[in-house]
C-alpha cells in the first residue's frame, strides 16, 4: 500500500492507561520516510508507554497506529516485524543463549519455524555483530555480559532484522558516551526512519531531524530542535534553567544545565 504522504509511521489520538490511570492521552505523532525523529521529556512522561504501543507490547484503549499506510492492529506481526526493527529498554532474556543467536534472532520474521539459517543470515548477523564492536564476543553467554554489551547486543539484533524502520527506547542507556555517539552515527548513517525515545537533550539535538515532547502523558511541543529546545522550553517542560547555543564544531545545538542558585555562586566568587 502507499505510504501517506510520506509517512511511515503516523499516530492519531493514541491513550493508554494502567488500571484507572491515563499514562498516555490523545497522543498523535508523523514520522515521515527517512526522519531521525526523537521522543523526549521527563522521566514518567509516557515516553516509552507510546513505543510500547506502537510496537504492540500494548494494547491502546483508543486512537490508531498506521504503518506505510496500513492498520498496524490488522497487519500479522511478521508481516510488521519485516519493516519494524525493535529495541526496548527491558534487556533481560529467559533462557541463556550465545551472543549470536541472539542476534540470529533477528532473521525470524524471514523463516518458518523449522528453517535453518541460510549464508546471507549468517553473513548479516556477521556484519550486524562487527557494526556493534562485538565480533569477537559471539560465543559468548549473553547473560555474562554487562548491561551496556547485552544493549549493544540487542541493537545488533535489531540491525541484523533489515527493517528500514527502527524504534528505540532510550538504546544507549547503560552506554559510555564513545559507545553512544558511535551507535547513534551509525544509526544515522543507515537509509532508515528512525523513531527514538531520548533522555539526553544533546544527544537529541546533535542527531534528531524533529522532536516531539511529552509531559504527564501529552505532546506538548513539536518542532526542529531548534523549535523546540528553547530556554523558555526546556524550564517549561523540565524546570530547569539552561543555556542554548549552536556549537561551533557541529553546528548544531549546546545545552549547558544550570544548577539552581548559580548566579548566588557567581557572586561569592572573587
């Protein structure tokens, strides 16, 4: 089916709740073919309750997921996990498995239950185990490993899944900042959609297109990250005061945070 306009993923009017309590209303959201789109806002803003929903570990009580055009809900979900590659925040596996077929995990949707790996399976867990630095862990116990090596891990499985369009939650949490800014370039290198889920405000402004920002379960900003990550802004939705300017090495936006009370420090100073 034809994409909408361009969009590959659109969301209109989404809600969830837990029990009694909305997490998430009338959220609506576009990410056209090609976007870096990031999802950000404070912690328990309902950021990784949207992605949840939209790569079905939740069920809405209202609103619509469209992909490519599709129903989301009326589509099979091999059929959706061929042009949807996932990365949660939740890292653990029940079962111990090596490093590789985890990621092997990631051709799935391309087998039927007893078909064997193929050369280009292999090949393509290879190369998504090399993109990672993890080539030489793949016989390793993936619950040997650290938190930020099983979530590089479940990237590689990801990648190793050749959907155009990724969703990530958080996907360098437990990461150092070389290993962030590595997998973010390479995320961004690729010719796929993107829709993030981003704690750090730097992170989101150096490799996001457009932004969208949730508080207490709405969007409640859009835009650039020039748009959106204002001062004005960032007190509005974070209370906490900051500094913006473009950087001169990248020529995208700096935040730097101000603690509370700085400018009482400043005047102690001699």
């Amino acid at each position: 089916m034809k994409q909408e306009s361009g969009y590959r993923l659109k969301v209109e009017g989404l809600s969830y709740a837990y029990g009694h309590a909305d997490a998430v209303r009338d959220v609506s959201l576009k990410v056209k073919a090609g976007q870096f789109v990031g999802l950000i806002g404070p912690n328990g803003s309902g950021k990784s309750t949207v992605l949840k929903n939209i790569y079905r570990a939740l069920q809405p009580k209202a609103g619509s997921i469209r992909l490519d055009g599709e129903d989301l809900f009326r589509m099979s979900y091999r059929k959706s996990a061929r042009r949807m590659a996932v990365v949660g925040q939740e890292n653990q596996v029940p079962f111990d498995f090596r490093v590789e077929e985890i990621v092997a995990m990631g051709r799935s949707p391309y087998k039927r239950f007893f078909d064997r790996d193929t050369a280009q399976d292999t090949a393509l867990v290879h190369k998504a185990l090399a993109d990672m630095g993890l080539a030489e862990m793949a016989k390793r116990s993936y619950r040997e490993l650290s938190g930020g090596e099983k979530q590089r891990v479940l990237i590689a499985r990801a990648l190793a899944q050749q959907s155009d369009l990724l969703v990530l939650d958080e996907p360098t949490n437990h990461l150092d900042i070389r290993c962030q800014l590595r997998i973010f370039d390479f995320i961004r290198s690729l010719d796929a959609t993107v829709l993030a889920a981003i704690h750090d405000l730097n992170l989101a402004a150096l490799y996001c297109d457009y932004l969208f920002v949730l508080k207490k379960g709405r969007v409640v900003l859009e835009g650039t990250p020039e748009e959106v990550l204002t001062p004005h802004n960032i007190q509005e939705v974070y209370g906490v005061n900051s500094t913006v300017e473009v950087h001169p090495a990248t020529g995208r936006l700096n935040i730097v945070f101000l603690p509370a009370g700085h400018e009482k420090r400043k005047e102690k100073l001699p």
